[in-house]
C-alpha cells in the first residue's frame, strides 16, 4: 500500500495515502470531535465540528473529507481550532430542543458529550426555537424535528445504504428541516420501518415509539397471564446497555431480569425458528418438487416485507407463506400452549423482545391474528427492554443462572443463527440437505452464506439435485438481487434481510455512538457471539428439535398440514407508496 509522510500535532508519521485527516489522526489516537462523521456512510463535512489548521491552507478545514499528502502538517489543538469548535458547537445549541434530561438518548447523546468534552458552560447566541410538529403516527418510528442537527447521517442511511429514501433535507437555509416527501407523516410514505436511521443518529430526533407503558399495565394486570419471548439477536446485544463489550452473550442474565420484571413465562423465539425451518423447508421442496413459483424467498423479516410491498409487488408469489418467528411463536402461545395450560387465550398476553422496529409494526397487522386475538401483544426492542430492566433497578450484570421455561423453552442452533446474515439460509440447508439426502449429515457449516458481503451466493448438492441459493441484507442489496432475477437469474432459495448485517444490526438494538460504530464493525462482533452460541448447542438442526417433533405430533401432526397453514402462514399484499389522501 503507497504511504505519505505527514506531521500532525508535532508528530510525524506515515498513514496509507487514501487517507482522510480524520483517519489518519485517529491512526496516530489523536482524537478529532465529529457530530455528522459516519465512515462509509456520512462523509460530507457538514458540521464542521471536525475543524483543524493545516499549513498553508488560507482556513479552517474539515478532517473528515481533507486527504493527506506527502509532507502535510497539521495542528488539532491551536486556540482557533479550539474557538471555532466551540463557536460551532454553541450555534447548533441555540436553536437545539435541549430537555436533556426528559431525552430518550440523554448520557447516550453525541451532541451532549461535544458540550461536555468542548467545556461548554454558557451559550452565547440565542437562537430561533421553532416548535416543529413531532411525527408520532408511524407504530415503529418517532420523528422530533426539534432535536435534529441536521447532521444528515439519517438521510445517507435511508437513501445510499437502504436505497429507501423516504426522508432527506427540506427547505433552505435557517428553513432547512429533514422531513419526507409532502411533509408525510413516517406513516403514509413507503418507510420500511427498519429503524436504521434511528441507530445513525447522533441525537434524540428519531426513536422507536415507546410502549414500556403497555407492558408494565399488562404485568400489572392480575387478570392476564404475561408471557415473553426474544429473538436470538437480543442476547448479544443487551448487555452493552449495561456496559458489557460489544458481543457479550447475556444470555442467562437477560432471562432473570425478565423474571424479575414479572413476567409469568419466558420463552425464547428460537423454538418458533426451528419451527419456521420445517414450514419453510416443506414449503420450499414441494415448490421445488411440484413446480410452484422459484426462487422462495424468505418472509421473517418484516422491513424486508414492507419494502416489498411497496417496491416489487411482482416479487409477492415468491414470498413464503411462513409468518416471522416471533409471530408463529405468539399464535402457538395463544392455541397449543393455551389448551396445554388450559387458559382463555384472550388472557394470554404475548410481549416480544426483538433487535428490530419494523416488528412493530408487523404486530399490528390485521391478518396476524389466526387465533382471533393478535399473535403478539406489544413489541419492545433490545434499548426498551434496557429501560424496563433499569427503572426497575435490577443489577443486569450480578443476576443469578436462568433458562428458558418449557414447554417451548429448548431450540437448536440452527435457530440461534437466525440472527445474523446468512443465518435462515444456513438452517434451511441444515434440514433440507438432510431430507434431499435421506440420512444425517456431519457437514452442517455453510460459510459460503456467512459474513457480512451485502450478497453471497452458494451452490449446494443434494438429493442428486443443486440448490442455488443467495444472501442479501440491507434493503439496497435486496434490490440489486431482485434486479439479478428480473433480467434473467435463477435461484432455488433467497434469504433477505432488511438490516445491513442482520437482525444484530436491528433498528431496536443498542446505540453506539460513532466514534465506536466508525472504527468497529458491530455487525461482525455481535455476529460471532451468534455462531459461537450455535456451536455450544447440543442440538444444531431444527429438525432434531424435541419440543417441535412434540409440536407436530400432539398438535400439527406434520409440516405443512391445515392446522399448521392456519396459524403458521399468513399473506401479503400490494401497497401504494404515496397514497393520495381521502
């Protein structure tokens, strides 16, 4: 790699010549404060927070898009450096919202912390603070205009990475505000719901819609019986709410919390993931064998879902029928479960702790309620769950070992990997490639579908037959494989994932500030807790699960059968992206 000798902060040293100043002094740990700075996503020097003198140059520039050369020098520290930081800082103060402490992302504010860091103990403008209306009608997704610093990080995420492009800067100037198209409510225009832009934002102007208060109402009703269920991305992620590294597996902690809050059952979502696996593996081999429409493409995430929709309503027949996990999950908890404890499922209160927004907005869909009642009551993601465990003041870190309840407690480890990219592909091939063969396979590691490439592609043998199949996360992926099918290539099998990196990258996981998100690939972190907890399993094939064989004989009797159609499969249908109002 061809180098550049450079000095910065009296220090010389010698980086990779594509290197911007903000890499290079981050190369040297010499800290530069940023506020709009997203490496490989928001790289635009807007904020001009990341100001530093460089010799020669007749101003002030920007670290973050300023390349070094041979013989550069620079100073980070110098008295104008430091005052115009602090100018900077101080005039987006001014017309900034500031009730911190009544702010979903106080002490976890980038905004904050440049004050705290920057010493600012007074503002000296006093600037205009419009009350901008706050968009609170999206199920999922909460957008305050008043506290955003228009750092346009939200806009490169749904628009260059999602390829959504739902929002983007409005107006001019002092008018300048980040809104949707027609000012459109997150609710009316073609929102995935994925809940990316939340996790990019360096303050409070976006969050997911609150519903702690129905949960803590629900627990406090004697009348219902509280169950809860999470997803297998939660577990390596909620412990960096709690200040454990970015992927602890807090499995067993997660658990006894949920017991303290008092809930009556705690299950895990994997169960209804082994389960999804044999629906899904059925529906795809009597596709295969009989002709149905190819390729099948996975339905457990529900931004991917929505995006679809909206966007390839010819893609909907290649859907499958399969509800998400969590969802198959709640209508099980309020049928078999229901009979077994012998409980009126209208007492049944299903809450489910997911990595992602988009599943609240998958709860309040009209057609999953095969029961009569809605499969899933609320959902709370990773951050709500977080909030719930600390206003309760529960030591996360010092809980005593707990596991999952029966008698839907137990899940494989095919089931685990559901949370990262690859992971539905990985377990589908488990249990296909076994009945294609007709016997046990010791081969059950399909790294051709791992890692976080935004599409992957593997070819399988079995049966005497190939299986072409393909991985696509983050929405802009999934449009370019779509794209590959509509000219003209063929695939068996396609997983999609909504987020960037899969459901450990979820828009309800926890929020790292970027500093930490530019430098350190959360998606890969919390993904190897995700196959290292797969291969701590005693089970790793959803068909070898015993809870599921027990789900099918004393209640499916078999994949795929009219009961099993009823409550685990559902339907999707078109959507208009920007339905004009009535």
């Amino acid at each position: 790699m061809e180098t550049v000798n450079i000095t910065i902060d009296s220090r010389k040293i010698q980086v990779p010549k594509n290197y911007t100043v903000l890499e290079a002094a981050r190369f040297a740990n010499i800290d530069i404060p940023t506020l709009c700075f997203l490496k490989d996503i928001n790289e635009i020097g807007a904020c001009r927070m990341c100001l530093v003198e460089i010799q020669g140059a007749r101003s002030l520039q920007a670290a973050c898009v300023y390349p070094v050369s041979e013989g550069l020098v620079i100073r980070t520290q110098t008295p104008a450096v430091r005052e115009a930081r602090k100018v900077t800082l101080e005039l987006i103060l001014s017309n900034h919202d500031k009730k911190c402490l009544t702010c979903v992302r106080s002490r976890n504010c980038e905004l904050q912390k440049l004050a705290e860091d920057l010493n600012i103990k007074d503002l000296r403008f006093d600037g205009d603070s419009p009350r901008l209306p706050v968009d609170n009608f999206s199920p999922s997704i909460v957008r305050d205009p008043n506290k955003c610093v228009l750092c346009r990080r939200c806009v490169s995420m749904c628009k260059n990475v999602q390829e959504v492009a739902v929002i983007d800067t409005n107006e001019r100037g002092f008018k300048t505000v980040v809104s949707s198209a027609f000012n459109k409510s997150l609710n009316e225009v073609p929102c995935a719901m994925c809940g990316q832009c939340i996790n990019v934002c360096p303050v409070g102007a976006l969050r997911e819609k609150d519903d702690t208060d129905k949960v803590w109402d629900a627990l406090a009703n004697k009348d219902l019986h509280v169950v809860v269920q999470t997803a297998p991305a939660v577990r390596v992620a909620i412990g960096e709410e709690f200040g454990m590294p970015i992927g602890s597996r807090a499995t067993s902690n997660m658990i006894a919390a949920l017991r303290r809050l008092g809930f009556a059952k705690v299950f895990d979502t994997d169960t209804a993931a082994d389960l999804t696996i044999m629906e899904e593996g059925t529906e795809l081999l009597n596709r295969i064998k009989n002709g149905g429409k190819l390729p099948l493409i996975t339905s457990c995430s529900p931004g991917w879902i929505k995006f679809c929709e909206h966007n390839y309503p010819e893609f909907l027949d290649n859907l499958s029928s399969c509800k998400s996990p969590h969802e198959m999950f709640g209508a099980v908890l309020k049928s078999y479960y229901a009979e077994k404890m012998g409980i009126d499922p209208s007492k049944i209160f299903v809450v489910s702790i997911m990595p992602c927004t988009a599943k609240k907005f998958e709860a309040q869909r009209p057609e999953l309620s095969s029961t009569g009642y809605a499969d899933v009551d609320v959902v709370l993601t990773t951050r709500e769950l977080a909030k719930m465990i600390k206003e309760a003041a529960i030591d996360f870190k010092e809980l005593p070992d707990r596991q999952f309840d029966d008698p839907m407690g137990e899940a494989s480890g095919a089931a685990v990997i559901f949370g990262a990219t690859g992971g539905v592909m990985e377990a589908a091939l488990r249990t296909v490639t076994e009945i294609l063969n007709g016997k046990p396979s010791d081969e059950i590691e399909y790294t051709a579908v791992r890692g976080i490439d935004g599409i992957k592609e593997a070819v399988v043998e079995a049966g005497g037959m190939k299986i072409k199949a393909a991985v696509a996360n983050g929405l802009s992926n999934a449009r370019k494989l779509l794209e590959k099918i509509k000219a003209g290539e063929e695939y068996h099998f396609i997983e999609i994932m909504a987020c960037p990196g899969g459901c450990v990258n979820g828009g309800g996981q926890p929020i790292q500030p970027s500093n930490v998100r530019s430098w350190i690939d959360l998606r890969a972190e919390r993904a190897k807790a995700i196959y290292d907890e797969d291969k701590d399993m005693p089970i790793r094939k959803s068909h070898e699960n015993p809870r599921v064989k027990m789900l099918y004989d004393e209640y499916f009797k078999e994949p795929g059968s009219h009961k099993a159609h009823d409550l685990l499969h559902t339907h999707y249908a078109k959507r208009e992206n920007y339905p004009e109002d009535k």
